[in-house]
C-alpha cells in the first residue's frame, strides 16, 4: 500500500489562496495525485474562512504560540481568525490520523502551512523562521512537512519511508 501525503490545496491549482489564487499545479505533486496518494486540504477554507479573504498574518510568526493560546492570527483588517486557523489545523491533524499520514507538503510562509518561515505580523512582507498553524499541529504529531520549494526533500523522505515497510 503507498504512502498518502496531505498538500496544501493552493499548491494542487485549487484557487483557495486569500486571494482567490493558487500556487500550482506542480508536475511532482501531479505525480502523486495520479498515482492516488494525494489527501487535499486548504486548511483556512477547512477552517471556515471564505476565498478570496483578507490577508492574515501572526504576530512574531510563531503557530506554536497560537496553539498554545499566547498568540492570535489577525487579518489587515484587525480581525482575529484563531479559531478559523486552529480549526483548519486540527481537521489537518484528523485527515493525517485517518489516513495514516506522515508526510505533507504545505504552502511555504503561509500563517497556516508554512513549514520554515512565516511573515511577522507587520504586514510589510517580512518574514521570521517558524511555522504556521496548522504547520506547527503536524510537527508536533510526528509528520515530516515540506514546502513547494522542497519537494525533491519529500520525494526522498517519501521513499526512506516506503523503504522501512519493503
């Protein structure tokens, strides 16, 4: 039986980014569509939030904070969207428990997916190592998370695994 990976929607061609656009396809995660491994997820749509949205960002960058509650994700606009965040994250964390997860490829810098930087909170496009919400959930229960950027990475790890089981 192959390995599934959860991946980050926007990075399928799905548009779902805050904007209403995607960041995709990529032919590596098409492989892996075609071949029935692929487990898809927008965790803010999951979350609640509408697409197109405004854009949000976390404070100092950090998911870790917002799961343990000492950080809140706010919109340009002012408006908290934890809950809608945290929500995504944990439906990740379902469909990673469901389906045996332990790879998945999420969308670089995002508040939610963004597995090595993230933006800070100032709305000015800088960005801060850490890792976004639903990111963070998933590191934090043992899956390997990857970006678009590292996919040759997760191909790799994606074979170490399915080697442990020949």
């Amino acid at each position: 039986m192959s390995q599934k990976l959860l991946i980050s929607r926007c990075l399928l061609g799905h548009p779902v980014r805050y904007d209403g656009g995607a960041n995709g396809p990529h032919a590596q995660l098409a492989q892996w569509q075609a071949e029935g491994r692929v487990v898809a997820l927008c965790p803010e749509v999951a979350g609640g939030l509408p697409t197109p949205r405004a854009p949000a960002e976390i404070p100092g960058g950090q998911g870790e904070a917002v799961l343990s509650a000492s950080a809140r994700v706010m919109t340009i606009d002012g408006e908290d969207v934890t809950q809608a965040f945290v929500s995504g994250a944990r439906q990740a964390l379902r469909l990673v428990e469901q389906h045996r997860i332990r790879i998945a490829i999420l969308k670089a810098n995002s508040p939610s997916c963004g597995n090595v930087q993230t933006y800070d909170g100032s709305f000015t496009g800088n960005k801060v190592e850490g890792q976004g919400v639903t990111a963070a959930l998933l590191t934090q229960a043992g899956v390997q998370v990857f970006n678009e950027l590292q996919l040759v990475e997760a191909a790799k790890a994606l074979a170490d695994l399915e080697a442990e089981f020949l």
